[in-house]
C-alpha cells in the first residue's frame, strides 16, 4: 500500500481511500499500483511520485526484505523477479 500525503498532489483519479481513512494510491484488478505502465514496466507518474516511494531504493535493506517475503510465499497476486531473469 502506497500512502500518499497532501503534499504529493497525485491526482485523485490515481487513489483511493482505505476502510480507515487513510489515502492511498489505487490498485489495479492484478494488485499493481495504478500508476504502473503496464507495457514498459515502470512508473508513469515517476516525476511526480508520492514521497514514499522517492525513499524506496530497489535493491535497498526494504525491497530485499519484501523479496524476501515473495519467495517465501508471503505476497501472492504480483509475480517478482530477479535481476536479469525473464517473464
């Protein structure tokens, strides 16, 4: 769940707001984030993310951690790979 503050000024089209108030950027019918670019697999709004994700560094001790939680069956719904490995 990716939080999103006043200050991100994401469009409201791009969010939703949880069962407990909290406005957070919307998900798609697969879980991704809506902001995702399907075909390119990056960041369509990247310029103008919310904060929390400016502070996530793929590969950083948090992406190892929720990796971690993949392989170990933990998440279901976005497949992960590995650097260099192919869909």
């Amino acid at each position: 769940m990716v939080l999103v503050q006043p200050e991100d000024r994401i469009a409201e089209h791009l969010t939703t707001i949880t069962e407990h108030g909290l406005l957070v950027m919307a998900r798609d019918d697969e879980g991704w984030c809506v902001a995702v670019d399907a075909a390119r697999m990056c960041c369509s709004i990247y310029e103008a993310r919310p904060e929390v994700c400016r502070r996530f560094h793929m590969g950083g001790p948090y992406c190892r951690a929720i990796r971690e939680d993949y392989a170990r069956g933990l998440h279901r719904g976005i497949p992960v790979l590995l650097t260099g490995e192919v869909p």
